[in-house]
C-alpha cells in the first residue's frame, strides 16, 4: 500500500507545528488537538488510498507532494472537524424539530466491513 502521504506530507511551517496550523487553518481551540491530530492521520490516509500514487519518478526518487494535495488536507481535515456528527442530512432548532441522518452515516466505514458468508 503506497502512504506518501501519510508519510511525508508536513503541514508544518518553520514556527508552527502541523497541529499548530491545522488550529489556525480551522479556528480551533487547543483543546481539541488531540481530535485534529486524529482526524488528519485519517484523511492523510484516505488520500493515499484513494491516489495510490508514491510520488516517485521513474528511477525511484521522491517527488515532492504537490501543494494541491496539502490544500485537499487541510480543507477535508476541517470539513471532518466541522461536521463532526457526520451523516446529518438536516437539522432543525431545539423545540422546532430534531435530526435527520442520511445513509452516508456508515459509508466511510464501508470499505473496511468484512462480509460473512455462510
């Protein structure tokens, strides 16, 4: 399984640690580093497996990771970040209505569901 992204891919900056610029990119509290940390780790690898590119040239040499893909990152870590309570469909205010979850509450698990055969 190719992980150059997992692997290499840094969103640190020379004064900032990747969680650092995660909170700032998302306007996040300290608190939750633990859960940006989390939820890169997991989009990092989503990105590897969706790609499955190792981003070496021909004689095996690394290529850098393009900086689209550090964006991609970035902007999937604060959309899961954001939407924490993944699978909502719609959501009314206390008093007026409750939540609406889609089938998209499981999918990202689907992949990873082995199925028994009897």
């Amino acid at each position: 399984m190719t992980t150059a992204v997992q692997d290499r891919l840094d969103l640190s900056t020379e004064d900032k640690t990747e969680v650092e610029v995660l909170r700032d990119y998302i306007r996040s509290d300290p608190a939750d580093d633990t859960i940006l940390e989390i939820i890169c780790e997991s989009v990092k690898a989503k990105a590897d497996r969706y790609m499955k590119n190792d981003f070496t040239d021909d004689e095996g040499e690394e290529l850098p990771i393009p900086k689209d893909i550090k964006l991609w990152v970035m902007q999937m870590v604060m959309r899961k970040y954001n939407r924490r309570a993944n699978g909502i469909q719609s959501e009314q205010e206390d008093g007026f209505g409750g939540l609406n979850w889609s089938d998209e509450e499981m999918k990202e698990l689907q992949e990873y569901r082995k199925m028994e055969w009897p």
